[in-house]
C-alpha cells in the first residue's frame, strides 16, 4: 500500500487553512491512502483547532516559532514515522494548486526520481512582480551551479520527497529549507526533477521575511552555509589560495624594488604579502580539517539513514489507524 502524506507547515493559518485543505486532492492515480499533517509553528491563533476541526490526521505542535526550516524537518520526521512512502509539502496561503500534488508525485511513483520540484515558471508568472522575478532567475541559477542539478525554481515550497530521499535529507538551517534541501540533495546525488505547477494569487505578504534585502542576505547566507558544508575542501582551499596569490603580488613588488637597490623603502609590501601568505595557509589546512569533519558527518548521515531503516523494518511502518503523532507535551496530554 502507497501512502502519501501531505504536509502543510503553518504560522498563524487559521483563516487560510480551510481553503487549503478543501483544495488537497482525496485521491490519486497510483497513491492508496492520503493523510493531512499540519505543523503548527507556535501559532498564537488556533491554526491546530481549525487542522482538528478539518479532520487533519496529523498535527504537530511547536510551543513557539522555530521557524520554516524547522517546521519542513519536523513534518518530515513526523511523515516517517507515520509511515509514508511519499512526503509532499506545500504552503498554508493557497499559493500552489491542490491539484497538481498528482503532478508532483508522478515522478515518484514511476521511479524516475528521488524529489520533484515543483516549477512556477517564474519567468512569466503573473503573480510574481519583475524584481520578484529576476531575483528568482538568479537564486535558482546559483543554486544550480552550487548543486549541480538542474532545477529552474530552487526556492519552490511546493515539492514531493520519496521516502528514501526523506530518510537521506537532514535540514540544519534556520531560516529555509529549500535550498539548503536542494545543495544537499544534489550533493548525494538523488534524482531531482522539475515539475511545471499552477499558482494562486496571494493574499497576504509572506512570513518567511519581511523585506527583500532581508530576504536576500538571509538565503545567501544559507547557500553559502550548505555549500561549505557539503564542499569544505573546495570552498575553503580555493579561498585559501585565493589570498596566497593576492599576497605574492605585494612580495612581487618588494622584490622588484630590492632588485633595483631600492627594498629598504618597501618592507612594508614584504610584511603585508608575508601576512597574507599565511593567512592562505592557514584557511588551506582549515578546508583540510573541514573535509575530514565533512566525512565524519557523512558517516553519521549514513548511520542515522540506517538506523531509520532498520526502525522501518522493526516497526513494520505505522499502523494506519493508530493515533496520530504528537511531538509537545502539550499534544500528549489532550491525545490521552
């Protein structure tokens, strides 16, 4: 049996919620059950009430706001344990179309791919403002080049995971997951396709930020802090001989003038390219000892991907009629 869990991480969602979970599909082409999990981010409406109202089956609840990227992970440790075969996410505001979920799992279920994207074709989207657009064009070509996957919307909230990439993914970010999500995957070389999708207007600003220089900076920040994870050797040795080379030129320049009889007046090009020299090595040996972390890490991911397997197998997945998943105590106590 396929299940299909959708998630919907949510900030203060009560009035948007309905309309988006009337427009979630009932059923799908190849999926044999569909469950609701909404995370409720710190919410201080009642986002959770109005999810149990609307007979979701899954509702996690965070005491406080810890932010998207948190929300995408807890959904998605939430969605394992309860047993899916396919995770897809999407947004809380209406923004994507229930019903190209069937669009997005697709891939999936014909074995084509680890992840879909889905694609609101950015460069000729109504709903999106011209520097809203160029701003996307950019993201998505860096992200490209950092993943080395080819993904024509990187920051698309809309996206479906199999459970073997779920397993594999791991988000550490604190402000959104898609990129990181994305570098990471890439990086593990799972199969990323895709997905051209419909979108609705909004009707609210967005909560991940609250204006596009924040926004800007915010997810630089994170690409550039998913690429140096998954590439330390790369990111910090390149750095490195980058400021080596800037420090031959002031030693170049010392050891021209002391050939002409002139050095006494430029010790000062000898100590700064000196400085500089070291400084290069030093980053160098950093990017060395980063690597060494970096497998490390990669050893970790794979006993903690394993270690979810093996959960699979002793628990024979989640009975699909068990209650449903709780992480606050909160949560508990009105389960029991």
């Amino acid at each position: 049996m396929t299940k299909l869990i959708i998630q919907i991480p949510c900030l203060n969602e009560a009035d948007h919620l309905p309309q988006t979970l009337a427009a979630l599909p009932r059923s799908i082409p190849g999926i044999d059950r569909i469950e609701i999990l909404v995370i409720d981010d710190g919410s201080s409406d009642n986002t959770t009430q109005v999810a149990r109202m609307w007979g979701v089956q899954h509702v996690v609840r965070h005491r406080r706001n810890r932010g998207l990227a948190a929300a995408f992970q807890s959904g998605i440790d939430t969605a394992l344990r309860a047993g899916a075969d396919i995770v897809v996410n999407t947004d809380a505001d209406g923004q994507y179309a229930g019903e190209d979920i069937a669009k997005l799992v697709e891939p999936i279920l014909e074995g084509r791919a680890d992840i879909v994207i889905g694609d609101r074709g950015v460069a000729d989207n109504a709903h999106f403002g011209p520097v809203k657009r160029q701003l996307q064009k950019l993201g998505s070509a860096i992200v490209q080049r950092l993943s080395r996957v080819q993904v024509t919307d990187a920051v698309s909230g809309f996206r479906a995971l199999s459970r073997e990439a779920a397993q594999r993914i791991n988000i550490t970010t604190e402000f959104s997951y898609t990129t990181d999500m994305l570098i990471q995957a890439g990086r593990k070389r799972m199969a990323i396709v895709s997905m051209p999708i419909r979108t609705n207007a909004t009707t609210r600003p967005s909560r991940l930020f609250k204006s596009i220089p924040r926004f800007i900076v915010n997810t630089g920040i994170t690409m550039a802090r998913a690429y140096t994870t998954y590439n330390p050797l790369r990111a910090f040795v390149g750095a490195g001989m980058a400021i080596a080379l800037v420090g031959i030129l002031p030693i170049l320049r010392f050891l021209a003038y002391f050939l002409m009889g002139e050095g006494n007046g430029h010790i000062q090009s000898l100590v700064i390219g000196g400085a500089l020299l070291v400084l290069g090595t030093l980053i160098a040996v950093l990017g060395v000892l980063a690597d060494l972390i970096a497998a490390n890490r990669k050893l970790i991911e794979a006993n903690l991907t394993r270690l979810r397997q093996i959960e699979d197998m002793l628990e024979g997945r989640a009975d699909p009629t068990s209650a449903p998943p709780c992480t606050d105590k909160d949560e508990r106590k009105d389960a029991a």
